[in-house]
C-alpha cells in the first residue's frame, strides 16, 4: 500500500510492518492535508529551510481524502515512522481521525494530543515516534494577536466556533487556560455538524476546572446558524473552524446572517473560496466588523512543527524573520460579494 506517496525509479521500496516504506535520499518532511499542492508553503518551506541553514529538507505533500481509510493513514504514519530521512509532518484536516486511526504507532503523545484526542504534529525524538497537538499554542498566539489583552472585559462579547474539530478544541483550550478574567469570554458556543466531535469536545471540556460557560449545539442548517449568531452580544468573536471555504464548499452561514456589531470575524483558513471572510467583509463597515483571515495562524502553525521536527528554538526574531520571508507568497485576498446581505 503506497496511499500518497510516489515512488521513483532511484528510490528503494523496503516493506514494513506490512507497508511499502519508501527509503527516502533526502531529508523529508510531510505535509498531510487535502490539497497540499495548493498551499503557500509548498513554495515559502524552501525559503525557510534556506534561512534556518536546513537547505537539504525538502518538503513533500500527502493527500487524504476527508474521513479517510484508517489504514490510509496508518500508511501514511508508517512511511514517517520506519523510513529514517522521513523526518517528520504537519497534520491538517485529518488531525483527529489519524490518530484514531494510529495511535498505536506513535511511541509518544504529548498531553496536549492526549488532551485534544489530536496529532497536528509528528516528529521523531531519541528514536521514538512523537504525536503533538500543535494548535492550542499557535490558535492561541493567532487570537492574542488580534484580540490584544483584555479583550473579553473590555466588551463583554462571547465567543461562537463553527467547528469541534482540532481548531475549535484548540480555541476553547486556550481560552480555558488565560489566567486574566478579562482575557475569558462569559460563555463559548460552539456548533458542530456531527454528534461525536461535539461530544468529544464536550467531554475535554467537562474534565477542565474552567468558569467560561459552554453551549454546544449541534447543526448542520446555515439559517439555524443565522439565528445562534443573532442572539450574541456586541463585541463578540465569531470562528469559522468548520474548513468549509476550503477543505468543502460553502459556509456554515447564509448571506443573511448578521454578524454582531463591533465584533470580530476570524476565517482560520487564508486560501480557498474563504465564504464566511466574504460575509464578514460584506458587514466590515455597516456594522464595524473586524475581519481576520488564517495567515497568522498559518505561520504559527507551520513554525511551531518546523521547530518540533527539525529540533531548533523559534524565538520571536526567528519567527518575525520567517514571516517576512514569505510575505510576498501571501494570496491576495479581493472581497467579491456572496449575494445581498442584509444590513
């Protein structure tokens, strides 16, 4: 079973564990998504491995289908784990269902993958396969960053994540672990078209001390969405971590929805069709909306597992000096209006 990985006529096969390893000539790190090709890093990692003197990784992208096969993913694990210049990998989309499907092969978890039930990072330490739950760190730099401190007491605003995935989990989790009242929102709804991530979500949730009051509701039906987002006080934050815009069509809105007044609309995803960042843009003035898309979690998130596989500190200058490198890499973002939104 090769599920993503393409052999070579110079590359020797050596089967493990009942998957064909793929005996890599370079040092290689994957990215494990949906649309790999797609993404901005394809072309920003050279420049990065340039500037962090790691010219001889290269990076290769593994495609899943959405939910995919568990032993899809087992392969997938398999080639990173068994093959000693396959380095390591950032997870996107399928960060819950491999490690459901593989968590027998990592010889360790971070307690924040054990925590979140999530890989959205692989690497190898010491000869051991490591899982990490990367995003409650980078969701949490993303949304200080557009927030600043205080925010929540500030405004008295809630917070609603479309989405109980990884993002979502990741959101919640660091909001639960700001020390400042003033950094916590009085209450967190969260939606989620299937029953078991909401639940799942909810059982992490319930086993944290935490006085951020929660509402899960289930719902795959954008006016029923509409209605939850309407009832939200002023100032709140509103997530779109569902990946429709990108992973799938859509949004977890219709054009008729009304986004608080004075609130802040954040997109986790940068590139895609990006719905819900048009919907927001369509209210920016008429109801002071701010409106930040996924490129500051992109660079987080990416930086963070650079630096968990390729083993180097990322300070502040690191990270600024990488940002700067792919800045002109960035896709343009030009707002084109999802039909009539009312005012």
């Amino acid at each position: 079973m090769k599920v993503g990985l393409v052999v070579t006529s110079n590359q020797r096969k050596q089967t493990v564990s009942a998957y064909d390893i793929v005996n890599k000539q370079v040092p290689t790190f994957y990215f494990i998504g949906v649309t790999t090709s797609k993404s901005s890093i394809m072309n920003v990692f050279p420049r990065w491995m340039e500037a962090l003197g790691r010219e001889d990784v290269i990076i290769e992208g593994i495609d899943h289908a959405i939910h995919d096969e568990p032993d899809a993913y087992r392969a997938s694990v398999a080639q990173i784990k068994y093959d000693p210049l396959s380095l390591g990998a950032l997870v996107t989309t399928h960060k819950i269902d491999l490690l459901e499907a593989a968590r027998d092969m990592f010889d360790e978890l971070h307690s924040s993958a054990v925590l979140t039930g999530e890989v959205s990072s692989i690497s190898k330490q010491q000869d051991k396969l490591w899982g990490h739950a990367k995003d409650p760190l980078t969701s949490g730099l993303s949304l200080d960053a557009v927030l600043g401190q205080g925010y929540f007491g500030r405004t008295g605003g809630h917070v609603l994540c479309f989405g109980a995935g990884g993002s979502g989990k990741a959101i919640a989790l660091h909001l639960i672990d700001k020390q400042d009242s003033a950094d916590r929102p009085q209450k967190m709804v969260v939606t989620n078209r299937s029953l078991g991530r909401l639940q799942n979500m909810q059982a992490m949730v319930a086993s944290l001390e935490t006085d951020i009051e929660f509402e899960f509701i289930q719902s795959a039906n954008p006016d029923l969405n509409d209605q939850i987002m309407a009832a939200l006080p002023e100032g709140s934050v509103v997530v779109n971590a569902t990946g429709m815009g990108k992973d799938t069509p859509g949004s977890p809105l219709t054009n008729s929805g009304l986004f608080p007044r004075n609130s802040v609309a954040w997109e986790i995803n940068y590139r895609g069709e990006l719905d819900f960042w048009h919907q927001a843009m369509a209210q920016q003035e008429s109801r002071n909306v701010l409106v930040e898309d996924g490129w500051l979690y992109f660079l987080h998130g990416w930086t963070q597992v650079i630096a968990e596989v390729l083993h180097i500190d990322l300070d502040e200058v690191t990270f600024k000096r990488l940002g700067e490198l792919a800045a002109d890499l960035r896709p343009a973002l030009v707002y084109k209006p999802r039909g009539k939104t009312i005012e």
